[in-house]
C-alpha cells in the first residue's frame, strides 16, 4: 500500500492524483527512467512532474520511445 504524502505544490500547475498505479518506465533512446508508486502527476508541455509515496519528486522530460506502467491488482488498467 503508498504511504499517503501531501503534495505541496507552489508551481501554479495542476497535478492529478494518481490511483493503483505500481510503477511506470519511460524509455528513452540510451536509457529508461523507472518511477514506482506515484502519487500525483503533472503532464506538462515539456514533460511529466512525478511525486512518489516515499516524497521523492521527478521530472521526466519529453522525448521517450515509449512508457509502460503496472497497475495494483484489480486497479483500472487506463484512467487518468
């Protein structure tokens, strides 16, 4: 279970909870960016801004080949 985090966000931009969502990889051409237990999202023009349950934040920038992401189980595959 994600512990719960507060998301304190001074950016103006609007975040999304999100909600049974285990993990997600971003693969770029050389690499691949691996993110578990998000929290809150913000998909931006530039990219994405990720907060995960341990308060860790990310920004993932456009550019990726492709993204992949595993759901809790019984979670709804797609939603947003």
């Amino acid at each position: 279970m994600k512990t719960e985090i507060e998301l304190r966000n001074a950016t103006g931009r609007e975040f999304t909870r999100i909600i049974g969502e285990k993990s997600r990889t971003y693969f770029f051409p050389d690499c691949s960016v691996i993110v578990k237990n998000i929290l809150w999202i913000n998909i931006g023009n530039s990219g994405h801004r990720l907060l995960d349950s341990d308060g860790i934040c990310y920004y993932v920038p456009y550019g990726w080949v492709s993204l992949k992401w595993e759901v809790e189980d019984n979670a709804p595959h797609f939603s947003l």
